[in-house]
C-alpha cells in the first residue's frame, strides 16, 4: 500500500467516525413520537409548540392510525381517533370555562392597558358610526371612474381610519391579556384553528379505507423480503403504541390529580356560598351560584375528559395484542420461507449427489465422469441459487424487460467470458480436450494440465519433430477458441501424426541400397501403425473401398555439400513418437555401420 492509499484509507476512517458520532449524537430525532417529550399534561399545561390547551392525545391517536394495516386495526385506530378528538374538545371546554371563571385583580400596566382597551373601543365604536353615516349620505348611485366626491373622499378616509384604530385595539387586547394571564383570547384562536383543521381532516379521510382481515394482509407477504420488511414495520409500530398508551396513562394520572385538587374546592365554593347567600344581594348571590356551577361543570367535564383517557388507555393495549398477534404471524410465514430456503438446500444437496451417482454408474471412463461431476455440481447449485433468490425477492417485475436489458449488457460486458463459457462446453464434448492430453492450440504445443469453466492451462512442450521436452512454460488459453480459434487433440482420435528423421551419407557410399534397407527397415517398424491409422482413417471419412491417402512410409534423397542427405517419414502416434523415433535411428545407424564394414572389406 503506497502512501496516497494510506492517506485516503485514513480519510476514509476518519469520515466513517465522525458519520457514526453525529449519528449517535442525532438519534434521538428519530423518536417515533417526537411531541411526546419534555412536556407535561393538565388543563394549565403549557406544551411546546402546541398552544395553551394540550392536543396531544389527538396528535398522537392521528399519527398512530395512518399505520393501521389490518382491518382489525383500522377499527381500532376510528376508535381511538373519536375518543381523542371527544377528548381534546372538552379541554377546549374546560379551558375556556375556567379562563372565564378567574377573576383577576388589574394592577400597574394591566389596568393601564385595560382603560387602553376601553378607550380604544369606544374610538372603534365612533368609527363605525361615521362610515355608517357616510355610506348613507353617499347613496346606491356608483361614481365615474376618476370623478371621486368629497364624500368619497370622507368615506374613504373614515375606513381608514377605522381600520387602524382596530388593528391597535386588536394590539391592545393581546397586550392586556399577556398582562393580566387571560388566555381566553388565544384558546379561542387555537380553537377555530383546530376546527379549521378538522374540518379539512375530516374531507380527506371522507373515503373510508376498508382493510383486510389480518391473516388475508399477512398472507400478502409471499417473499422473505416482505416479510422481514413488514415485521420490522410491526416492531416500530408496537413501540408507537407503547409511546401512545404510556401518554394516555400519563394523563390519566394527571387528570385524576387535576380533579382531586378541584373537587374539594368546589365543595367548599358551594358550602360558602350557601352561608353567605342570606346576607348578600340577589346579584351577588346570582353571581356565587354561577361561579358554583361552573366548577361543578369543569368537574363534570374533567369526569368526561378521564373517562375518555382511561377508554384510550384500554384500546391503545388492545391494539398492541392486535399487532402483537399480527407479529406472530409474520414471524409464523417467516419460518416458513426459512423451511422452504433449507429444503431447497438440501434437496439440491441431495440432488447432485444422486445425479452424480447415477452418471458415475454410467460412464467408465474417468475423465468424462469428472466433467459430468463438474457439470452437475455447477449446474445444481445455480438452480438451487435461484430458487432460493425466488423465495426470498419473488419474481421480478417486467421479467421480460429486466431479462432482455441484463443480456444485451452483459453480452457487451463479458463477450469473451462468455464465449469461453460456452467454449467449455465444446471441450468437454466427443471431440474435447482432458487433462493430460497432448494438444495444439493456437500454434502453442504442450500437455493439457488443467482445463476450467473459463481457461485451459498447457504445459508447453515445443516442436512435435523436435525433442519434445517441455519447456516449462505455462500457458493459459481462454476457452473461446473452441469457438472461434483452433485446436488439435493428439491424444483422441486424431492421434497420429507424420514425423520423419535425417540422416546424412557420406561420399563414396552406394547410396541407393542402402536407401532400400532403410526403406524396408522403416515399413516394418511401423507396419502396424501404419495399418492403424489407415483404418481410423477410414472410419473417420466415411470412405469406401481403397483409401485415396497411404500412411506407407517414404524416404526421399536430397543433395547436402558433404554427401547426401536422407529423409525419412513416416506415421506415428502421437504419444510414442520419440520411442519409434529412436528405434528408427537405432536401425538406420546400424544399417550404416553394415555398409560401411561391408565396403572397407
């Protein structure tokens, strides 16, 4: 590894570490229910970024029923959306009925801005008056463009004037209800918000969504894949309804304190007020009575608002069984496709082992039934691949489409892997190559010491006519030249070759006799391959009667500068040339040294 490696290497390593710090330091924006933490529950519970009254119960059952699935859980998420919405509305109630129900002693800037407020109003009051007065005085008859009257003039001026007074009483109200903690106005304002917004809610959820039973939504997930995807979807939504039904219980207890604390309250309102109701005028005791009522009110509706979160806790535990069950049957289907998998496994295990078996008792030779083995073995196991790949992605969409845009890319891609693929098959046909046979291939001679699915290895020996050594060089060939190139197997049928051998006479020997004995020397030593090959031969053709071709041997005579030079050739196999080549030497040497006696006596 050079240094310019290192370096991106540590880069790398550095990115990866701060990636997983800043993750670990931003998980928690992942929380299912983010609205959930850090705030607290009541009627006088101020919640971050929710307004005054508290509207997570209806956030929280909304955002829990968009991942209903089954119809089992659509019926429960309607439930749970009625009883938060019935909820939410009477904090509404309570709320405004308790802000009405505070009597605030004004003091400093607070009773500054309520005589602001009064002045203001009484301004705005005039306002409208005078354009009432002037919109009267103007009359139905319309004015010509550009020709405005003094009384249009006024008219327009006074809305002016109007306008501005009631943004700044406007201003004002907000001012004085900061000041004195009236809350009433922005209750009322998130108030016609939320109805704004439940009204457009209820416009879109106007379609109902009918879901399926939940052993039909399960069943739904054929492949692995689904099945993992949805049971992990479960899981998130299992700990959804956990964060709702602990939000529910957390308000209930709430709830319950709020009443506990108000309840005796409002008896000792009532018992005061029946004291103190002989010695008071009718307007004050007129007065007391409502004030009375009205804490017996907020009871009633703190009893209705419990009632309402004790129900949700109860059908926030129902849905989790709901899911819970659902989860067993994903997990059910799951082991399913895990049998299924471990099933094709074995029986593609099983199935080569028989078919190789079967082959073995079949075939004799050794090396055809390492190819059938090889074979077998690639073939099983690549069917088993996708079976298994079938259980777990199912079929693929637009088969025809992905298959015809895969084979156009990798025939571009791997035109030469996969002419050697196919090239593999040639060679282990009739008419192949195996390991250990003598072979040419591509004008590289040599012993074939391994052949693969994509490359043939040869030992190279040199020149058949030279010495046949090997020299020790490996040679690797793709197999796309049984397609496309060329090659000759010495070892099968095409076993015979044509060699031949030099010798060099000397002046002054009688040449021609001894070109005879060398002649008939030469044709009985290879007589029978001779014979041997003439009949292959035969076969091979397909002729019929006397062949046109001769395998006898010829020894021909060519002019050297020291004598005379004679060749001689003849058929061989392959495999035993250099043996019948020595012979031949042997025999022709010994010829010599006959004749050359026979001359010197």
């Amino acid at each position: 590894m050079n240094r310019a490696h290192k370096i991106a290497a540590a880069l790398s390593l550095a990115v990866v570490a701060l990636c997983l710090l800043g993750t670990f330091m931003t998980r928690g924006v992942m929380q299912h229910l983010p609205f959930l933490h850090g705030q607290t529950a009541g009627w006088n519970a101020v919640p971050r970024s929710y307004g005054i009254v508290d509207q997570r119960p209806w956030q929280t059952a909304k955002t829990v029923a968009a991942l209903a699935v089954s119809a089992e859980e659509l019926d429960l998420a309607r439930e749970a959306e009625r009883l938060a919405d019935h909820e939410v509305d009477q904090a509404f109630a309570q709320s405004l009925r308790q802000a009405t129900a505070e009597t605030r002693q004004l003091t400093g800037e607070a009773l500054t801005l309520q005589k602001r407020v009064t002045e203001l109003q009484q301004t705005v009051k005039q306002d409208q008056a005078q354009v009432a007065s002037l919109t009267a005085k103007a009359g139905p008859a319309p004015v010509a463009p550009g020709t405005a009257g003094p009384t249009g003039d006024d008219l327009d001026v006074a809305k002016a004037q109007l306008s501005l007074d009631q943004d700044e009483l406007s201003d004002s109200m907000e001012d004085l209800a900061r000041a004195s903690g009236d809350h009433r106005g922005k209750i009322q304002q998130e108030l016609t918000a939320r109805e704004a917004s439940m009204k457009k809610y209820d416009e879109q959820a106007g379609i109902s969504r009918d879901g399926e039973t939940a052993v039909v939504s399960a069943g739904r997930y054929k492949t692995l894949a689904g099945q993992i995807a949805e049971w992990w979807a479960q899981r998130t939504r299992m700990q959804l309804i956990d964060q709702a039904q602990q939000l529910a219980t957390a308000d209930v207890a709430a709830l319950t304190a709020d009443r506990a604390r108000l309840a005796p309250e409002a008896q000792a309102a009532a018992v005061t007020a029946a004291a103190a109701a002989a010695g008071e005028s009718s307007s004050d005791r007129v007065k007391e009575l409502q004030r009375v009522a009205t804490q017996q009110n907020i009871l009633s509706i703190l009893d209705d608002r419990l009632s309402a979160q004790q129900q949700l806790v109860t059908l926030y535990g129902r849905w989790h069984s709901q899911v819970e069950l659902q989860h067993k049957m994903l997990l059910h289907l799951m082991l399913q496709s895990l049998t299924l998998i471990a099933a094709i496994v074995l029986l593609t295990i099983l199935a080569g082992w028989g078919l190789q078996a079967a082959f073995d008792r079949m075939s004799q030779d050794r090396r055809q039934r390492q190819t059938l083995r090889t074979i077998l073995n690639l073939g099983t196991q690549v069917l088993g691949l996708i079976l298994v790949l079938l259980v777990i992605f199912g079929t693929p969409q637009q088969m025809p489409t992905i298959l015809g845009l895969a084979t156009a890319g990798l025939t571009v891609v791997f035109q030469g892997f996969i002419l050697a693929f196919c090239g593999w098959f040639v060679l282990m046909g009739k008419h192949g190559i195996r390991v250990g046979d003598w072979v040419e291939i591509d004008g590289v001679v040599g012993e074939a010491v391994e052949i693969g699915v994509f490359r043939t290895w040869l030992l190279e020996t040199g020149n058949w006519t030279a010495n046949g050594h090997p020299t020790g060089r490996r040679v690797s060939f793709l197999n796309g030249y049984a397609i496309q190139g060329k090659y000759f197997n010495f070892s099968t049928t095409g076993q015979w070759m044509w060699d031949e051998i030099k010798v060099s006479i000397p002046q002054g020997t009688e040449a021609y006799p001894l070109i005879d004995k060398i002649r008939e020397a030469a044709i009985k030593a290879t007589e029978t391959d001779a014979k041997m090959a003439e009949e292959e031969w035969k076969r091979v053709t397909h002729e019929q009667g006397s062949p046109h071709f001769s395998a006898t041997p010829s020894v021909d005579m060519q002019p050297a500068a020291g004598g005379v030079d004679i060749v001689v050739r003849y058929v061989t196999r392959a495999g035993v040339r250099l043996e019948t080549r020595n012979r031949l030497y042997e025999t022709v040497v010994g010829l010599m040294v006959g004749t050359r006696e026979m001359i010197q006596k």
